[in-house]
C-alpha cells in the first residue's frame, strides 16, 4: 500500500466494516472483512469480504452495496475522518482462490 495514513485509513475500515457487517447482517452467512483498498487520495475505499457458506455471496453482495448509504452513516459516527471516502464492497475472489489452493494442496 502506499503511505502510512493510506494503511491506517485502510486497518479502521477493515474493523468497522467487520463491526457494521456483525452488527447488520442477517446472521444466516458469516461475512468476513478480508483486505480493503484505499485510494492514494483517500477519497475511496473498497472493501473485499468473503463469506459463508459460499451459496450466500451473492445476497451478502447485494446486502453490502444496498448498505453503502448504512455503512457511511456508521463511519460518520465511528470514525474521526475529516472526509469520509466513497465506500464500495466487492467478493475478495483473490482469498476465496487461495483457500481454494490450500485446500488442493492439502488433498495431495
């Protein structure tokens, strides 16, 4: 990642993300705060999760970008920002691949 506020900006969204998702989600699928993305401006951040069981990744998508609004409400009173970033989620296809090698790799 690029500068120390870059990582730092990106750590906080990880656990409040992971907190908002505890505390709003339905509870049927485990959803996890993987990595997050920030922008060199800081104006944007992305958010990858995985979740589980893998059949509720696409509601648990949809859940995550219909709470985009939720989730900067959420940051507007969790986080000590002057500017609160653009916020999107996506799957984290790269962890879900990789759990998928380690898997592989232990069968053989």
């Amino acid at each position: 990642m690029g500068s120390r506020r870059q990582t730092q900006i990106a750590e906080m969204m990880m656990h409040l993300a992971g907190e908002f998702f505890a505390r709003e989600s339905n509870g049927v699928s485990l959803i996890t705060v993987t990595r997050t993305d920030v922008s060199p401006d800081l104006r944007a951040v992305k958010i990858y999760f995985s979740v589980l069981p893998e059949s509720y990744e696409k509601p648990a998508l949809n859940f995550a970008k219909r709470s985009r609004t939720e989730f900067r409400e959420y940051l507007k009173s969790h986080a000590r920002m002057q500017y609160l970033p653009d916020v999107d989620f996506e799957i984290d296809f790269g962890e879900k691949n990789r759990q998928h090698i380690d898997e592989l790799t232990r069968k053989g």
